[in-house]
C-alpha cells in the first residue's frame, strides 16, 4: 500500500490522503489552493490504468559466478578481534552486513533480466 501525498493539505498536517497498491498508479500528484470554503487544500493527480502486464527490468546478483576465493581472503585479512571489541552486539552485526554486501557488489556479477509483471490492481471487477 503506497499513500501518495508528501506535501501539508490542511495547514502543516498532511490531512487528505491518496492511496494504491502501486507505486506508478498515482502519477504528477499536486497540492492545489483551498477548495471554495474548506481549509483543506485541493488534490489533483493522474489515475495510470494501463491494461494488461508491463515488462520491467530486474537486477539480480549471478551467485553462480562469485569470486568466492577473493571474498574469503578479504574477509580473512580483517582482524575481527580488533574491530568488534568494545562494541555492541548491533554494532558488530551492523558493521558484519555492510562489509558482506560490499564484498557481494564488488565480487559477484549482477544480470539483468527482463520480467513481464501483471498489474496487480486489473481484476475481473475492474475490468467490467
């Protein structure tokens, strides 16, 4: 579920809302003056219904070809004594993560693929 709004409608509160359950349903989203004589702040946007499926193109690492001969020297050159002491359990598994995804991009290769996706939101009500 995506809600659209980013800008205040109702003085400095985000009050009218606009949702969907894709991002690129609500396009060119605009906060206007004041609707006659409410204070809330007028909305206007674009509804995208294109039928049907859409093709969109997903990265995805290849770990079949890693150089996992080169993560592992990398990761045993750290002297991990050193650089988890004095620090917290969320501290040492947070510095962990950022070093194995930053070995992952640097020894993995990524392909690209191309993926035919349906719009989520064309049902059969919708389509009568």
């Amino acid at each position: 579920m995506f809600q659209h709004v980013r800008e205040a409608t109702r003085g400095s509160n985000i009050i009218d809302l606009v949702f969907s359950n894709e991002v690129s349903m609500v396009e060119d989203l605009k906060v206007l003056e004041h609707f006659s004589t409410s204070d809330h702040n007028m909305l206007e946007f674009q509804c995208v219904l294109r039928p049907g499926s859409y093709d969109a193109l997903v990265y995805k690492y290849n770990f079949n070809k890693g150089d996992y001969n080169a993560i592992r020297s990398a990761l045993n050159e750290i002297n991990w004594d050193t650089v988890f002491d004095s620090k917290g359990t969320l501290e040492c598994y947070e510095y962990f993560n950022d070093k194995i995804n930053k070995l992952i991009d640097r020894y993995v290769p990524q392909k690209k693929r191309k993926i035919k996706q349906k719009c989520l939101w064309l049902n059969r009500s919708v389509k009568r």
